[in-house]
C-alpha cells in the first residue's frame, strides 16, 4: 500500500512538471511581438548632473544637506568662512570711514573759505580804493597848501621890505612872518600824512593780492575734495568686490533638485573650484536606450514614446526622443539588444513629457519608441521580454 502511495504522488509531480513546461513552451510561442512601427530599448534613467563648487577657498562653517535631500532653487547649501576676505573687509570699512570724515571735514572749510575769502577780497579791493582816494585828495591838498606857503613867502618878504623903508609897523612884519611859519607847519604835516597814507597803500596793496592768492585756496580746496571723492569711489568699488566675494561664499542651489552626493564634510577647508555636492535637477532626467542600425534611419527627434518601470508595468510614462547619438557604438555590455553582439548601435535619449516622481537617476526602465505615432502598448506586460 505504501509503495502503491509513492508511484502515485511521483506521477503526479511528474505530470505537474510536464504541465509547466508545455505551459513555458505555449507562452513563449506566443509571446508578444513588437509592431513593425515600434521601437524597444532598455536601459536607466540617466540626467544632467550639477556639480555645486566653490568659486573661493575657505573653511565650511555649515552645511545643511544630506544625500537623496531635496533642495529648492535658491537655497543655501552650506557657508564657507574666510577670516582674511572678512579683515579686508572690515579694513576697507575703516578706510571708508576715515575717508568720510576727512571730505566732510574739507567740504566745510570750502564751505566757510568759499564765503569769507571773496568778502575778504572784496574788502581789500574797497579799502586800497580808498586809501588812493585819500591820497588823491591829499595831494591836492597839499599842492594847494604850497601854493598858500609860496605865497606867504612873497608877502613876508615884502613886509620885510616895507619895515626896511619905515614904511609898517614891525607887528605887521612879526605876523606876516607867523603866518609863513604856520602855512610851512600845515604844509609838512600834510606830507607827513601823505607819508603814512603811502604806507598804508602799501599794505592794503598787499592784503589785495594776499585775498586774490587766497583764491587758489578755493581751487585747491575744491580739487582736494574730488581727489576724496575719487578715492571714495574706489574703497566702494573695493569694498563691493569684497562683498561680492562673501556672498560668493554662500553657495546656493542653482536648482530645485535633490542631492544626490554630498561630497565635502563641515569643517573642512576647500579650494576654489572644490565640489562641495553633487545635484541633480529632476527635468533633465531622460531614459537612453539604444537601437541597432537598421531602426535608427526611421526614427527622428521628437517621436513619441513611453517608459515603463518594472515595478509599475501597467502605468506608462508619455515621453519624446530629445536625442539620437550622431555616431555609432558596439552595444554596452549591460544592453541586450535582438541583433548579434557586435553590431554597431546608436543611443536615444527618451524623456519624459513631464517630471515624474517615480523616476530616479540609475532606475532600470524599458522604452518603447514609435515611429509613427501611433501603437503605443499601454503595458509592459505587452512589449517582449
């Protein structure tokens, strides 16, 4: 009975094995086939990666990222310190500073000189004016008073000579001589006058052309200030720069991506050009397949197609063909293709219409391509293994 028990269960694996081989066989008879106007290819997502380096040397004192992080467009990424850029600024600030108050120190003096030196020129102009006026006056005066004495001379000699004859009294000859001696008194007092009134022509002479020297000042003044100006202008463009460096030293996103190597450490001290991260902008991931030479001549950029994931058979992905590689290549080892293994193939860039959460770089994919449009399989249960 036992033995009867065991010819039966080995009959029955015998049939079930012989079920499932002819079950393989009948599949792989029929098996889908591709249309004549469709196109497969397998291969992985591939993209654009971006490398996030730095423009300048300097220690990273944050870093705020980890691999398979999102990032937004804009965001910092991490900061690099710099004591050095930090001190050239901080020096150029004081420079700035120093520099101000010396040009509003000048532009007051300006301020004052450029109102008290023309007064001042202005007054020296009027009193050697006057001083010449008095001294005009003066010689009048003085051509008049010799006059007066000339003829005080001429009627005291007379006198002298009447009193000779007995013909006046010596009173008349002692006041004729007093009135000489006063007219010769006011006579040389009013030379001495015009002395001083020389003298002091002199002087105000000088005060003119002290004032109108004093007008270079003016000149010098105002050239001393655009020379500050200029340096100002400078230290800004000095300091901007500086600044320029600093916000350098934040590195930003240039995407909204995600991470996907973090390859310095906080902490670290980078040169310039050094990757800090490696991004990856999900647009720009696209599916290469590769196509033996004979499909390659019927298909063309832009011609539709789908993706599909394994994970996700029956959920196609709408996609074009952004790309077909010029020059042909031997078939990558990891791409099985239907055609022997030497022949030359080109690679297309299948991508999607729109961003697709699921897609992620290096994810195996299946890419079906039409070349005319129409055919598309709505599954990957319907495009051959």
């Amino acid at each position: 009975m036992l033995e009867k028990l065991k010819q039966y269960r080995l009959g029955v694996a015998i049939l079930a094995l012989v079920l499932i081989a002819s079950g393989l066989i009948i599949h792989k008879l029929i098996a889908p086939t591709l249309a004549a106007n469709l196109v497969q290819g397998s291969g992985r997502m591939d993209g654009d990666l971006i490398n996030l380096n730095a423009k300048y040397a300097g220690r990273i004192s944050t870093l705020n990222i980890q691999e398979g992080q999102h990032v937004e467009l804009g965001q910092n990424i991490a900061v690099l310190a710099s004591e050095e850029y930090e001190a050239q600024k901080a020096q150029i600030e004081a420079q700035i500073s120093a520099r101000t108050q010396e040009l509003n120190a000048k532009e007051t003096e300006l301020e004052i000189a450029s109102k008290t030196i023309p007064e001042t020129l202005s007054k020296a102009k009027d009193n050697l004016s006057i001083k010449q006026h008095q001294r005009t006056e003066l010689d009048k005066n003085i051509a008049s008073q010799t006059s007066i004495l000339a003829q005080d001379k001429h009627d005291l000699e007379r006198m002298k000579n009447l009193f000779e004859h007995n013909l006046i009294e010596k009173r008349q000859v002692e006041t004729a001589a007093l009135k000489f001696q006063t007219s010769g008194d006011l006579l040389a007092g009013l030379q001495q006058k015009r002395e001083q009134l020389s003298l002091a022509i002199n002087v105000a002479n000088s005060e003119l052309i002290e004032a109108t020297a004093h007008q270079k000042t003016l000149r010098a003044l105002e050239q001393g200030i655009e020379a500050l100006k200029s340096s100002l202008k400078a230290l800004e463009a000095s300091k901007t720069q500086i600044e320029a460096i600093l916000h350098e030293m934040i590195l930003r996103s240039s995407v909204n991506g995600v991470v996907v190597e973090k390859i310095a450490n906080q902490g670290e001290v980078i040169g310039a050009g050094s990757v800090v991260a490696t991004l990856l902008d999900p647009n720009s991931l696209y599916l290469k397949i590769f196509v033996d030479t004979k499909q390659n001549g019927n298909l063309q950029v832009g011609n539709d197609a789908v993706i599909f994931l394994d994970g996700k058979p029956n959920e196609p992905i709408q996609a074009k063909v952004v790309r077909i590689e010029q020059k042909a290549e031997f078939t990558p080892k990891e791409v099985s293709v239907p055609s022997d293994r030497i022949q030359r193939v080109f690679a297309l860039h299948v991508k999607p219409l729109s961003p697709q959460p699921t897609l992620k770089l290096g994810i195996p994919a299946v890419g079906v391509v039409s070349m005319d449009g129409k055919g598309l399989p709505k599954s990957l249960n319907n495009v051959p293994e």
